[in-house]
C-alpha cells in the first residue's frame, strides 16, 4: 500500500489516477498500457499492459466511483492474478492518493515467488508514488 498527499485538486487527480495509460510514465519498470476501447473509463473497461515485445498482461475495471475511488482486476501471462483499488480524498488544499493492491491467485508452483513479491513490491510502491505524485504536480 502506498499513500501520498498531491498538491492538486480532487478532479484532476481522479482523472489522472482513472487514466490507466498515464500509469505506464509511474511505474517501477518500463512498460506501457493501452486501452481496448476509447469509451470513457467504466466498469468494464479493459486495457492491455506489458514491455514491448513481450506477453501482456489484461486489464479490467472492476469499481468506479467518480472523485473517489477506482478498482482493476489483471491477470498476467503467467497467470497471478491481483486487484488494485485507488482512492482519492480530499486533504487540506490537496489530494490524498491511496493505492492498495493484493495478489488473488497464484500457480501453485509460483508459490515461493510470492514472498519475493512482498519484498519488492514495497520498493516499488515507493517509485511508483514518487513519480505520481511528481506529474500530478508539474
């Protein structure tokens, strides 16, 4: 989990934090994240992630609640499985962003990696918020 406080308003963060795509310029790694569709973002919705030239992991919306909260369920190529849910409040003359994820499923053989996935994760989470929150300030 990671939680940070933007100085910006409620609505714009939402809007950035809903936008998956933006996600990709956030992350630990380098990925990027497409939308199936250019319908505005909805339960539903379904957006397709990964590096170039490799397998791609799928995205769905699973809870939106516009101004407050934003939920996605992927599934990736070797078959984990996580649910991610954002949700956005405000906090003084900013925005408080909390972002919690969890693993839901897992190959019974990859088992082992999930304890390497709860140390790196943290590391991660850490990168992920500090690039957030410096593009949702500029």
């Amino acid at each position: 989990m990671s939680k940070i406080t933007v100085n910006a308003p409620v609505d714009k963060v939402f809007e950035a934090v809903s936008d998956l795509t933006r996600h990709a310029g956030w992350a630990a790694h380098d990925i990027n994240i497409s939308a199936e569709t250019e319908e505005p973002v909805a339960v539903g919705h379904k957006y397709s992630s990964g590096k170039s030239g490799g397998k791609w992991d799928q995205i769905t919306i699973t809870d939106f609640v516009p101004n407050e909260r934003l939920g996605f369920h992927v599934v990736m190529p070797n078959k984990w499985e996580l649910d991610w849910q954002i949700s956005v409040s405000a906090a003084g003359d900013g925005t408080s962003v909390e972002r919690k994820g969890r693993i839901t499923s897992i190959p019974a053989l990859m088992t082992p990696m999930k304890f390497l996935y709860a140390l790196a994760a943290p590391m991660d989470e850490k990168k992920l918020a500090k690039k957030m929150k410096a593009d949702l300030e500029s």
